[in-house]
C-alpha cells in the first residue's frame, strides 16, 4: 500500500516580521535575514499521521512529495530522517506562487506519474498563504473522496479509511473507500524527533527530482484571482503608568483613566 504524503517548503512561521520585506513587483514575501525554511507545520502532522498508520500495518511504502521553486535539501531530508521511504521534489520557477490551482495540479501530475497512490495525506493549510484550497482541489483533479480536519486516521478492514474529525462543539466519525484523500489538522499531533543516525543516514540520500516539464500538468480552468496588493500588519503597544499616594487613590486614577479610553462605562439602570 502506498501512502503519498504532500509536503510544502515555507518561511519559518518563527521568523521576526521585522524581517520581512515585501517585493510589490513580484507581489512576494521575501525574508530580509539569512533563515532557512521550513517543513509546513500541517503537512509534518500529515507525515505523522502516515507514519502512525505503518506501525499498525508494515506493507505501507511512504512517499513524501513536494512541488516548488527551490528546496533546502536539508530541510526536506527531514522526512527520510523521521521514516519515510521515498522523497520526491518537483522544482520550478513557476511554482513559486500564492495560487493553489497550480501546486495542486503539479502534485496530481506526479502521483500519477509514479502509479497512483492508495491514501493522499495533506495539512490542513499551508503557514504562508493560509488559502487551504490545494487539498480540495488535488481531490477534485484525482477523482477521490475527501475526509477533511482528521485528528485520527486508521485504515479498517474492507479497503477503507477512517478519520475522527475536528468539529468546534467535539467530533465526528467519516470513512471512505480507498483510494482517498485526508487533511489532518494540529490535534493529530506533532511530528516525531529523529534520532541523530536517522539524520546521518538522511543526509546520505538524495530525493528523487521530476522536472514539471516532464509531467502532463493540467491548465487552470478558469483565470486566476489576481494579487492586488501585499501589507504587512502594523501593531504597536502603549503603556500608561498610574501613580498615586495610597491604594484608593491609585484606583480612582485607574478608573478615570479607563473611562477616558472607553475601556468601561459607569453603570446606571439596567447596566452593569
């Protein structure tokens, strides 16, 4: 059984925004400090997830899958150090974009370029953009179910997947017939550490490179929403210090200062 795990390559969500810069050109973040990048922290939930499910059933093969512009070799060996069998990048300028029509049809080309897959695994959402549309739409491209904020996966006997979904007042129970596709969300868990000769064995593989040219990608069917305009958020904080003789009088100041600012309002009838 093959288990395809999506896996994309994003700023450090850590990363101070200080250090970002914004190209209005390109309409692109850029980080103005020399950071790597990391693993999406969905898609590593993802890995887990696949990983949970070849403890229970050793004829899982693992393959991790990646389309992009360019990728910290290291960073993206991370996924053969925690286990996984294969690691599979397609790079392309092209693809270092906001819209998911085009990851998510870079991604149907190669599986099934590579025969198909029993199970697909995403995150939730991608750090960088939040758009959480590429499973959908992988989904959509594949002719496949999809069971969406899976906290659990297993596979039951009868050929089919079932997940313990995230719902805001609890969860619920979906399955589906294989072959499908799941989005795992952050109560899944995190993704397991690896041991220090997992990560020399690691550094000495080198990931399978597909060329995009070399993949029969699908055209968008319609035009694609256009960037407009890129900001980044402005906060800031102030401090007012409250100074007075005694208790009581701090507390008097506090309150005028409060109202003031209208953070409260003095009660009257039918007000607390």
């Amino acid at each position: 059984m093959r288990v395809v795990v999506c896996l994309k390559q994003v700023i450090d969500p850590l990363t101070p925004a200080s250090t970002l810069t914004l190209d209005q050109n390109d309409k692109k973040i850029r980080v103005g400090i020399v950071a790597p990048p990391v693993i999406n922290g969905f898609d590593e939930q993802g890995l887990e997830a696949a990983l949970r499910l070849r403890e229970k059933r050793k004829d899982i093969e693992i393959v991790c899958l990646a389309v992009g512009e360019r990728f910290n070799s290291d960073v993206m060996k991370r996924s053969l150090a925690v286990g996984a069998d294969q690691l599979i990048l397609v790079q392309d300028a092209s693809l270092d974009t906001w819209d998911p029509y085009p990851i998510a049809s870079a991604l149907a080309a190669a599986i099934r370029q590579i025969g198909g897959a029993d199970l697909i695994i995403c995150g939730r959402q991608g750090s960088d953009w939040d758009n959480a549309l590429t499973p959908y739409i992988l989904a959509d491209l594949l002719a496949l179910p999809l069971l969406s904020l899976a906290k659990r996966v297993e596979l039951n006997e009868g050929n089919r997947v079932e997940i313990e979904r995230v719902l805001a007042d609890g969860s619920m129970m979906m399955n589906a017939p294989l072959p499908a596709l799941v989005t795992v969300t952050s109560e899944l868990g995190a993704l397991r550490m690896p041991s220090v000769s997992a990560r020399l064995s690691a550094a000495r593989k080198q990931p399978r490179q597909i060329a995009l040219a070399d993949l029969e990608v699908s055209a968008a069917p319609v035009r694609a929403p256009e960037v407009i305009d890129l900001a980044i958020p402005v906060t800031g904080r102030s401090c007012t210090f409250i100074e007075a003789a005694d208790g009581p009088g701090a507390g008097a100041r506090l309150a005028e200062t409060l109202l003031q600012a209208g953070a409260i309002r003095l009660g009257g009838e039918g007000q607390s």
